[in-house]
C-alpha cells in the first residue's frame, strides 16, 4: 500500500517542516488539497503556496482539484510539475477532454468520485486513467469519519479494471487510519490519503508505515 500524506492537516506555519517531515519519513506521494469556495464549502491554498511546497517535497506531488473550473486549475498546477492531477467527475461536463488535456501535459490524469458516485460513472474513461479517487468523506474537511461503503464501491472498481486489464491505481481519500487499512487493502486499494492520522500523530514516520501493509 502506497501513502500519501495530506498537507491539509499539516501545520501551516511549518509547512517546509512537515513537508520534509513526511517525506524524510519515506510516504510515496505528498497530496495537496485544492479547495476554491464553490464546489466545496473551504477555501485552501494555490500554486504560490503549492509551488513553495513542491520546492521542499521529494516526493512526487499528487494534487486533489476540488473547484468548479477544472481546466483553469489544471493550466495553473501544471507548470509545477505534479505526478498526478486528479478532478471530481461531478464537476466535469468534459472529462474524456480533460484527461487527454492533462496528459499532453506530462501529468497523468485521475478522476475523483464522491461518496455517492458509483464507479460504473466512469466505466468508458477508466482505459484513460493512471489513477481513480474514491472520497471515503465529504471532500472539504479533514479529520472527518470514514464512509464504510467505499470499500464496495473499491471492490467493484478492482474487478472493472482486472476485466479491461488497466493499471489504473485506486486510491481511498479521508478518514484512512490503522483500523481501516486492511479492509481497503483486501478490496484491492493501491493508495491511500491520511491528513489528521499521520500529522496528528507524535510519531509521524510510524503512522506512515503502519498503512504502508
Ligand atoms: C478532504 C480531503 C482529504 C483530507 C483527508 O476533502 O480531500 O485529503 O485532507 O483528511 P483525513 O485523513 O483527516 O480524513
Ligand atoms: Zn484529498
């Protein structure tokens, strides 16, 4: 199981700090939450402070776009380089476009799907895909409870790409901690986000490697 920690939870007034932290701390991917006002009811950061971050992470970026105008925030983001750019379907009229957007970009695509979004949404993009996002909380707030029915939604997502032979990754976004990780793990889950259980925790580098089974 890969582990990215999200920055969401991290200490602001540190952030080269944890950043650093987490990354000496051998996590796979550092996720950073963008949240705009409108399609979620948060505001977060942008790329002065996402490029500031970037300088300090060495390990590859994966961005979580959780705004009203993707394209926008895509153009923005990519001059930093992340591994992976992912948007919510719910909020893409266009998404087999933005997929091929992002990927003429050098980033590869992922979609995100809510918690009430069923993984058969993108059944005809999941070819497309490097990655797949499935929201086991509300996206908006950290430090939220886990939504037990993720690990169905993961499960059927597992035997759609296994059927078209993709290796599309599946990755479990809010709530992850060290009681739910085998669960995700045994539904075929590739990637987890975990914000408040790693930067909560006083021993950050042991709470990354106990989701890392
Ligand atoms: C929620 C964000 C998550 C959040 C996860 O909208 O997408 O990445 O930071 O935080 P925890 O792990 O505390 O649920
Ligand atoms: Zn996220």
């Amino acid at each position: 199981m890969k582990v990215a920690p999200s920055i969401l939870s991290a200490d602001f007034g540190n952030l080269q700090r944890d950043v650093e932290e987490i990354c000496n701390a051998g996590c796979d991917f550092v996720h950073v939450d963008v949240m705009d006002g409108h399609f979620v009811p948060n505001l977060t950061i942008g790329p002065v402070v996402v490029s500031a971050v970037a300088a300090c992470a060495t390990k590859p970026l994966d961005i979580h776009l959780m705004v009203e105008n993707n394209t926008f925030f895509v153009e923005l983001f990519a001059p930093l380089k992340p591994e992976y750019i992912s948007f919510h379907i719910e909020e893409e009229k266009h998404p087999h476009r933005l997929i091929q957007k992002i990927r003429s970009l050098g980033i590869k695509p992922a979609i995100v799907l809510n918690p009430h979004t069923p993984p058969e949404s993108i059944e005809f993009l999941l070819k497309n895909l490097d990655m797949v996002l499935l929201m086991s909380v509300n996206p908006g707030f950290g430090g939220q409870s886990f939504i037990d029915s993720v690990i169905e939604k993961a499960s059927r997502l597992n035997v759609m790409r296994n059927k078209i032979n993709s290796n599309c990754l599946i990755e479990v976004d809010g709530g992850v901690n060290d009681k739910n990780i085998k669960l995700l793990k045994d539904a075929g889950v590739d990637v987890v986000v975990a914000g408040s259980y790693v930067f909560k925790n006083s021993d950050r580098k042991k709470a990354i490697e106990s989701l890392q089974i």
